[in-house]
C-alpha cells in the first residue's frame, strides 16, 4: 500500500525530488534569469542605438552620393572640353600642313603609332585568364600576373603588332602595366577577368609566329601545366580605341 501511495501522490523519482529541493538549484535558476535579463538589455541598446544612428547613417551615404554625382558631372564637362580642344589643334594642324599629302600620311602613321588616334584592321585576339581553381594546381602559379600579360604584350609587338590594346585600353610607349595586390592595372585602371588582348596586325603570319616567341613559349606552357586559360584566335576587323591618357604635355614654336 505505501508503494501504492508514493507512485499516485508523488510525481518525481525520490532522487530528482530531493536534487530539485536543494538551495543550489534555485541559485542556478536565478543566474539563468540575470543572464536573460542582461542579454535582452544588450539587444535593446543595440538596437536603440542602430535606430539613432540610422539619421546620421543615412545623412552620410546622401554626402557620398552627391560627392560621385559631382564628380561624374565634373569628368562629362571636362571630356567634352577635351573633344573641344582636340578638335581645335586638329583644324590648326591642317591649316599648318596645307595640301602636303605625305606630311599629312606621316602625321596619321605617327598617330597610330604612338595611339593617338583611333585605329581600325585585322589581326589577332588572345583571351587568358586565371585557371579558375581547376584540382591538382598551386593558387599562386595558377593566376595571371602583370608580368605574364607584359610577356604576352611585348611578344606582339615583336611579331608585327601596329597597335595593340587590353580590356579595351590602348598600349602605348607610356603605358604602365602593374600589379596592385590581386588586381592588374593598365594606367592605374584596374581590369576585370578575363583578359582580352588585341593586337592589329598580319592575322596569316601573327599566330605561328606568336607561339614561337618567349611570350607565347610561356603562355602554352601555363595552360598546359597550370590549366590557365589561353585562347589564340584572328579577326578581320578589330577597333581600337586611342589612349585617353595620351597628352602633349610641352611643346615649342617651330621655326
């Protein structure tokens, strides 16, 4: 009968009954209740304080916005003050050149040559790019690098290249190709993956004579023991654009 009366009158285990009755348990419960009380006033300030600061958040980002549509405004007026003045020393150039034709054909083939014109014809594209994380291969051997398009830059130029631009900025004598941390710069603008070189040119004797130069040695062999991307193909007809960076910055009355 007490087995009886201890299973319908009591609902814990004796054990658990007498762990639940000790002052420790209930110390712990009120520790837990602190800590949940703490961790709800943290989210509170937290919160609070996002909510005060999201004004001044907001103020800031309107200051920034205004500043690049400043900026942008100011690079439109001075692009066409550009197109104004080039167009100003063109006419000047004429009236001073007359009706000399072959003075005229060496000022336009010194223009390609150094890109200062536009330039339209045939030749040759080479596309590289990183190996895209292909199994089996070192990250770091598996990257392009400024030095690897310089090589690939500087190997057309030696098989005939008349004009040559990457990522559809125009490669001239002045042209800077650096690396910036991951990036590479052409003129201290960053290009985007992947990387498109072109180069005007011969397209029937370019490619074969390409791959037998240093730059093109060195690109079959990336592709080949590092998986990088390297695709070689001619064109009838590429555009590139003159160098936006190219100025004349002195010059002197002719005598």
């Amino acid at each position: 009968m007490s087995l009886l009366t201890d299973l319908v009158g009591t609902a814990l285990e004796p054990g658990y009954r007498q762990a639940a009755a000790r002052p420790g348990r209930a110390g712990r419960r009120w520790m837990v209740v602190v800590a949940l009380v703490l961790a709800g006033t943290l989210f509170g300030t937290a919160a609070f304080q996002t909510t005060q600061q999201a004004p001044e958040m907001a103020k800031e980002r309107a200051t920034l916005i205004d500043q690049i549509n400043q900026a942008q405004s100011a690079n439109l007026d001075l692009t066409h003050t550009l197109q104004q003045r080039q167009s100003e020393v063109d006419r000047l150039q004429a009236a001073q050149l007359g009706s000399d034709s072959s003075v005229q054909t060496g000022v336009d083939r010194l223009g390609v040559l150094t890109g200062a014109v536009p330039v339209t014809g045939p030749g040759v594209v080479v596309v590289v790019d990183d190996a895209g994380g292909l199994s089996g291969t070192n990250d770091s051997q598996s990257i392009v690098v400024d030095t690897d398009l310089r090589r690939l830059v500087n190997s057309l130029w030696q098989v005939g290249a008349e004009a040559i631009a990457i990522n559809g900025h125009r490669i001239t004598s002045r042209t800077a190709i650096r690396g910036a941390g991951t990036a590479i710069t052409v003129d201290y603008v960053s290009l985007n993956r992947p990387y498109r070189v072109e180069a005007i040119g011969d397209p029937k004797t370019m490619p074969a004579r390409f791959n037998s130069t240093a730059g093109g040695g060195l690109w079959n062999l990336l592709k080949q023991n590092y998986g990088m991307r390297y695709d070689l193909s001619t064109s009838e007809s590429l555009t590139l654009p003159a160098d936006a960076g190219l100025g004349l910055r002195t010059a002197k009355a002719g005598r």
